[in-house]
C-alpha cells in the first residue's frame, strides 16, 4: 500500500530502471530530486550551491514525506536519502530496492554528468566507493529487496524486479483447526494446479452461473485435464434469484448424473452467489465434499470466499440457510478483475473498505488515495489491497469461527445494507448496499455517542473517493425499515449493531430497534447528511 522506492548510489540505474519497472507494474514513476528541484524551482546543483547539504537534506525529507502519504508509485530516491534515520522511518513498511553497483561501475556509468555535486572533486570512482561505505548502512536496513545491477541491461534488471514484485502472495487461514491456503495472483490460474491437486481426489466439479461459464471454464477444466482428473461443469442462472434451495437441488441432481462420488472435489468459480451456492452444495452433498474457491469478482475476494460460511436465501431473506463449511484453498486471481463491469468491480470496494474501517486505517487510506490505480485496475495494486483485506478478516475470523463474538464486527454496515440490498429486490448490489449501510452506521453512531465525531465525513471522503454511493437517506424508506425488522441479527427488541469508533476499530452494541427506527425516521426528514 506504500510507494516501492529504489536506491542505491548515483549509477545504479534508478533513473533508467524506475520508469521501465513502473510501465511493466502499471504505476507511475517519481523521482525524488526532480520533485525537490520543482519545489525549489532550481537545480540539485543550484540547491547545494545556495542552501549547502543541510538544506538540501531538509528538502529532500520534506519531499520524501509528501511522496509517502501519496499514491501508489515507483519511486527513485536520492543516493542519500536514507542516510537520514528519520527517511528510514518514512519507508518502513514499503517495498524498498536496493539496486546494487559497484562504484567502478557507477562511475563508469556517470562519465560527463555535471548534475552530481557530491563527484566535482577528486577521482568519482574514489568518491563513490567512499560514499558506498559511509551509506551502505542506510540501504542495508532499509531495503527490503536488493539486486545486483553490474552487468545487466536496465530492462533486465527491471524484468526480474516485476516478476518478483508480481509473484503470488499467500496467507494461511485456520478455521477451528482446518488450515488453507488463499492465494493471491496478479494473473492467469496456473496456481490452481497446485491447490487442486494437494486434494488427492479423482473428479473435479466446477459449479459456476452463467455469466462467468463462457469466461474461465475452459481455463478451469484445463487445470484438472492437466491434473489428469474427470471433470464435470455445473451451470445455474447469474443473479440472487439463483441463490435458493431450488438451485441447490438442480446442482445436486445434476452433480449425481455425472457420476461425482466422495473422491471428487468443488471448484467454486465466480463471485459471491456461486461461491455461497457451490460451497453449500459442498457442504451438505455426500455430507461433505472439498470445496476450492475461485472468486472471480473483488466482493467475491475478499469476503464470501474466506471465512468458511455457505448458504442460500429463503424466500426474500438472505442467508437464512446455511452451513460452516472452509474451503480447502483460495486463488484469487486480478486477472478475473478485468472482465467485471464497471459497477460490479467498484462495488467489491466497499468490503475492502469495511475491512480497513474495522481494523485496518492504512488499507483505507490508500483506497482513498489511489483513484487512479483504482480506475486502472492495477494489479499489484490491488493485489496488495486484497491481501491486506483478506488478513483482517482472517484475523478476525480465526478468533471466532462460528460467530459467537467477536466475528459479528464483519457484519459492520451489513444491517442496514441487507436492509436496503432486499428492499431493492436487489437491484441494489451487496457492495453498493453495504457502502450506504456503513454510513448509516456511522451517522447513528455518532449520535448516540458510540462514534467519534468526524468519522462519519472521512468514511463518506472515502466512499466519494472509491466512486462508492453515498445517497443513504434518499433511499431510506419503508421497505428498508420493514426489512430491518427480519435481520437476523436481532435478538427480541434488540438488534446487535456494530458502530465504528473510529476509522480502524469497531464495536458491537446491542440498541433498542425503536431508537434506531426513530433516528432513521428522523434522518430522514433532516435532508443529506
């Protein structure tokens, strides 16, 4: 979620490698002196002429402390840059890159540069392997990679940074002592191979709707032909309507016609619908069979395809049925990002930003600086993102696997958003749903006393700033109300509601459903909050 800066001596290539690396990551490229000379409106050398060392240092933190705080990019520092132990501090956590040289090399590559006011005097070879010395601390410490650049091509060097930078990134999640995998790939599912074929089993049964068949079916299949498996594809109707008991019944029937017995397995491939259908087939369907999630939406990521919870609606409900069942592993691939309509990718925003809410602020501060990678859809970007949401609710859920306790806080902003997802007869989507839920959340928090004042402007920043609805109180009526009334949730006259303290804690409260039925008729007489 911070910046990736490279260091390194002046000649290390940090000017040439940090736009070819940021081209092949889909960022963009900064360098760290030409953002000092713009502040200053002179040169590094006019700088130093003017100001010394010591001022130029100062820039340098100021510059460097403003590019930390900003959006996702490939940045090139300055030799000296984290001579500083405060700069050392600005980057921890980031990814840093040490771009080894050696200084006969550096200096062979800096013949007839005048730009550098460290190398005026005496031999540069001399000057760098002296200055190598003096900061070989800084970048040791800091760097959190480091690659040998003598010899190599720039557009090798930046080859092997992105192949590193882009490689899968796994959590391991436990749900009451079952241990799986969820994989985090910027592209392809060549990592299937792997998470299916640890299963031992002998027939792989890809359960998908119809929307997602004609995309990565046959990308599936081919994993469990390579895996020298049987397999066979399950089909039912996109959309919540396939959500029911119904199209449990017509999977299982189907999946008994071709044959799939307790040595077969359950590839869950698409978003949040058919990894809840698929994995309540899983569930229940020879009373139990491994199930593999492949979630091919963000919702899907980051949410419903970890933690273990399965389940169908009942009549106009949502999740009324269900069963604890974890899945044996997890890919989520971006790639499966790039084929989602604009409103569907946008709305999986809104879990990621739960998460950041519930315990997470600096997933929530780089979801709202990053627009552009957002709109971009960066890869690694929201590769990062999505591992930094799937460990909160790891976390969260090994704590409480079956939703005694502390679990309930996931349900952050769902009360009022299954409240207006159903009321919709949803047309509304989960995560637009939960997007306004949330700050319905938040706005009865802060009257009541349970939220800090001011969290609920930085949540709707936030949500303006994803591209997220905010229009809570139009869309607040009746319907919503009544539907407020069946959650689950609610114990007698009481509903266990989860407030935000603040951006990165949450609680949970048990609140009369008449004073949250009074706020929500007085919000909404009062006009846009």
């Amino acid at each position: 979620m911070f910046p990736i800066y490279l260091t390194g001596l002046s000649g290390a290539g940090k000017s040439t490698i940090g736009p070819m690396l940021a081209g092949r990551l889909g960022l963009p490229f900064l360098d760290l002196d030409t953002l000092i000379e713009a502040d200053a409106g002179r040169s590094v050398s006019a700088i130093f002429e003017a100001e010394g060392e010591p001022g130029f240092r100062s820039r340098e933190h100021q510059a460097l402390a403003r590019v930390a705080q900003g959006p996702l990019a490939v940045v090139g520092l300055g030799g000296g840059t984290l001579l500083a132990e405060a700069n050392r501090h600005l980057v921890e956590g980031a990814e840093v890159i040490w771009l080894e040289v050696s200084a006969e090399t550096a200096a062979s590559r800096l013949v007839g540069r005048t730009d550098r006011p460290l190398l005026r005097v005496g031999s540069p070879a001399a000057t760098l392997a002296g200055l190598l010395v003096e900061r070989q601390y800084g970048y040791h410490t800091a760097a959190t990679r480091r690659i040998a650049t003598d010899g190599l091509e720039p557009s090798a060097v930046a080859e092997s940074l992105a192949a590193g930078l882009l490689t899968p990134r796994e959590l391991a999640c436990r749900f009451d002592g079952h241990e799986y995998p969820v994989r985090i790939v910027t592209r392809g599912m060549d990592s299937l191979h792997d998470l299916v074929g640890r299963l031992n089993v002998r027939h792989a049964a890809i359960i998908t709707d119809q929307n997602v068949a004609p995309l990565y079916t046959s990308s599936v299949a081919n994993v469990a032909q390579e895996l020298g498996l049987k397999h066979s594809v399950h089909v039912f109707p996109a959309g919540e309507d396939g959500k029911s008991l119904s199209t449990v019944e017509t999977l299982m029937r189907s999946l008994r016609a071709a044959e799939v017995d307790r040595g077969g397995c359950i590839l869950a491939l698409g978003g949040g619908v058919v990894g809840d259908v698929a994995g309540f087939v899983a569930a229940t369907y020879l009373r139990g069979l491994p199930v593999v999630q492949v979630p091919t939406t963000l919702l899907a990521q980051v949410d419903s395809s970890v933690g273990g919870k399965t389940g169908v609606n009942l009549d106009a409900e949502k999740n009324l049925i269900g069963a604890f069942h974890p899945p044996s592993g997890v890919l989520a691939s971006m790639a499966t990002l790039d084929t989602l309509p604009e409103p569907v990718y946008r709305a999986g925003f809104a879990e990621l930003l739960k998460h950041g809410v519930i315990a997470d602020p600096a997933l929530t501060t780089a979801l709202t600086r990053n627009p552009d990678a957002i709109a971009a859809r960066v890869p690694l970007a929201l590769a990062r993102w999505v591992r930094a949401s799937v460990a909160v609710k790891r976390d969260i859920v090994e704590s409480d696997p079956r939703e005694k306790g502390r679990r309930k806080v996931l349900n952050f902003g769902h009360t009022f958003g299954h409240a207006f997802e159903t009321a919709s007869h949803f047309e509304l989507s989960h995560g637009d749903a939960v997007a306004l839920g949330m700050l319905v959340a938040t706005w009865l928090g802060e009257r009541l006393g349970e939220t800090d004042a001011g969290t609920y402007e930085a949540l709707h920043a936030a949500l303006t700033a994803i591209g997220l609805p905010t229009d809570w109180q139009r869309r607040l009526n009746d319907r919503v109300l009544h539907h407020l009334l069946a959650d689950k949730k609610r114990a007698g006259t009481d509903l266990d509601f989860v407030f935000a303290r603040r951006i990165g804690e949450v609680d949970i409260r048990k609140v009369p459903l008449n004073t949250i039925q009074d706020l929500a008729t007085a919000a909404r007489s009062s006009g846009p909050a």
